[in-house]
C-alpha cells in the first residue's frame, strides 16, 4: 500500500481547517447582517463579561453605528472590541470604554505624539502605568531624531526612538512590557491585530485567561 508522505496530510490538514474556519467566519459575518441588532448585544453581553466596562458618557447607539462600518471586515465580537478602542467622532472625543484602546501604528505627527500613547496606556490601565512628568520630541526639525522621557516609580527614563516617516517605533511597547517586568506589575499590555494597527488591554494573568475563555479573541501579549 502506498503511503501518503506526512507533509502533505499536514498541508491537506490546514487547508481543510482554513476553509472551515472561513465558512464559520463566513456564516457568523451573515447572520451578523441579517440581524445586527441581535448580533450587536451578543457581543456586547460577551465583552462586558469578559471585563470590559463601557463609559456612562457614550450612547450606546453610537457605539453600535460605529460598530456596523467595522462589521464590513470582522466578526461581530472582533468588530465590538475594535469599536470600543475608538472614540466619539466629535468632540470633546470620548473614549466608548476606558478598558482597551486601538492604536494606530501611523501616528506620530510631531511633538506630543508619544506622550499621547503614554497617557492612553496610562488611561487603559486605570493608572497603575503611572507615567509622570511625560515629555517627548518626534523630529520636529527634520532631524531623524525622536525620543521619549518619562517618570516612573520615582525613576527617570529616557528612551531614544527610531524614526520612520509617520510610523511608530513599535519598540516603545517592548520596552514597557519590560518595566512592568522590572516593577513586578501584576498587568501586561495585550495585543489584537487590526490593520495598520492594533488593539490592546492592560490585563492580569488571571483577567487574560477569562477575557480569552469568554470571548475566544485570541490575544497574545506585546
């Protein structure tokens, strides 16, 4: 009898998972538009028992409406925590929930730019990233220069960024994950794909493991 080589029934193994998990994804996206309402609040339900709190100031409806554009190319509950890392598209521009954020990785437009990232982490771990006295420069002068300083427990750091256009120097997030290492922090920053960017919470071991078990999201630490 002719045996079949084992790289190809590992191959033919992938692809059979990669159609059924594209049909599944396929029918869930579906029924998402046939009732999004239902859809939305199922979701919703999920998020909220997997931690995730939703600011008293936001409409619920605005977060749905938002929610329907991102639905176009997502799941319900990845489009649902997408949303929630985003905010109102007026002003004063308040955050859907304070329990995750959606980074874009094309950000830095100048000075301020990275203090902005460290006043959202800051923000998204209810302050326990207690970054203080935040100062940066982002190649205002064309000079191929960027750098962060900041406060933290006491001790003063000053890290020197890379510079690449408008991008991010996405080894800032490494070296945070470090401190919180260094500080014995119970909280680690987690990372959900999106495009240009990516959605993060700051989670315990133990919150990590629910979130993960309720909502299936498969985040992975930064």
């Amino acid at each position: 009898m002719m045996r079949i080589p084992s790289f190809l029934i590992v191959a033919a193994s992938a692809i059979f998972l990669y159609i059924g998990y594209a049909i599944f994804s396929w029918l869930r996206s579906y029924k998402a538009h046939r009732d999004p309402a239902t859809a939305f609040n199922a979701a919703l339900d999920k998020l909220i028992a997997a931690g995730i709190k939703i600011n008293p100031e936001v409409q619920e409806t605005e977060i749905f409406d938002r929610w329907k554009e991102v639905l176009a190319s997502y799941g319900p509950i990845e489009a649902l925590y997408i949303t929630l890392g985003d905010s109102t598209e007026y002003e004063p521009y308040t955050n859907f929930s304070d329990s995750c954020w959606h980074i874009d990785l094309e950000a830095v437009e100048g000075e301020g730019s990275y203090v902005e990232i460290l006043e959202n982490l800051k923000r998204i771990s209810n302050g326990d990233l207690d970054f203080q006295h935040i100062t940066d420069y982002c190649n205002d002068d064309e000079d191929g220069k960027a750098w962060i300083s900041f406060e933290f427990h006491g001790d003063k750091y000053k890290w020197d960024l890379e510079v690449d256009d408008d991008w991010v120097d996405s080894r800032l997030f490494d070296k945070i994950q470090d401190l919180c290492r260094k500080y014995n922090k119970k909280g680690r920053l987690t990372y959900f794909s999106e495009g240009q960017g990516f959605v993060t919470s700051y989670l315990t071991e133990d919150e990590f493991n629910r979130f993960d078990e309720v909502t299936k999201l498969k985040l992975r630490l930064l």
